[in-house]
C-alpha cells in the first residue's frame, strides 16, 4: 500500500476531477481523506499500486506532493483509549505523527517522520501482533 499525498485546489469539483482521474486509469481509492486550508486542500490516499494512482493524478494535472509507505496498524474497535495507546507509544519513541486516516478496512494508516521506529512501537498492533490492549 502506499499513501499519496495531492495538492488540491479548495474549490467545488476539485475532489471529483481526481476521483474521475483515478476511474478514468482504474485505480481503486483504499483509504483517506481532504482537508482543505485557505484556497488549498491537501488530500491524502491509500492506493495499492503507488505508481498507477501517481500517473493518473499527473496525467489529469494533479499535483503529487509525496509518495509513502504507510503505517497500517489495527487498534481493537470498541476499546476507548486505542488511539491515546498507539500515539503514546509512538511519542514516547520520538516519533511524530505527520498524517492519520483510517482504510476500508478499519486499520490506523499513519505516516510518521521516523518510520523504522513507529514500526518497533507500534507492533502489538500489528495484523500479527498478539495483545493490542493498548496497556503499556
């Protein structure tokens, strides 16, 4: 998975030319979402093929800011604190949370500054990590 972050205008129908954009190249949205600021909006969307969903964008003059890796991470729906938890812990590793969404598919996609040690810190809530209690 990989999470791309676009550069939108903050305008009606901005959204729609990249959803259009990535139908258009047959590049499913997994995840994300659009925050606008000003007359700017930074988007930022889970994709499986990285590279597709980036050459959608450019041929639709869409302005790729960043690909990354994504932190994919499941916290235990229905337990209050998850979120507290797991950004606890990537704190307490130095790392700061730079974005955060959820997918499709329920799981945390966070994108991090230190990505090996918000990997470390985060592992009990890993797919196939064991606890996710979040207790520390």
């Amino acid at each position: 998975m990989f999470d791309l972050e676009f550069r939108l205008e903050n305008r009606p129908g901005a959204l729609a030319e990249l959803g259009e954009a990535m139908g258009r190249a047959g590049v499913s949205f997994e995840g994300g979402g659009v925050f606008g600021h000003g007359d700017r909006a930074i988007a930022h969307f889970l994709f499986r093929d990285g590279e597709a969903a980036a050459r959608a964008a450019a041929e639709a003059g869409i302005a790729v800011v960043a690909i990354r890796k994504p932190l994919i991470r499941r916290l235990k729906q229905g337990t209050p604190g998850q979120l507290g938890a797991i950004s606890r812990a990537l704190a307490g590793a130095g790392v700061n949370i730079l974005v955060q969404y959820s997918d499709h598919h329920n799981r945390l996609v966070l994108i991090c500054d230190r990505e090996d040690l918000a990997r470390r810190a985060t592992e009990e809530w890993s797919d196939g990590g064991n606890r996710q209690t979040g207790a520390r």
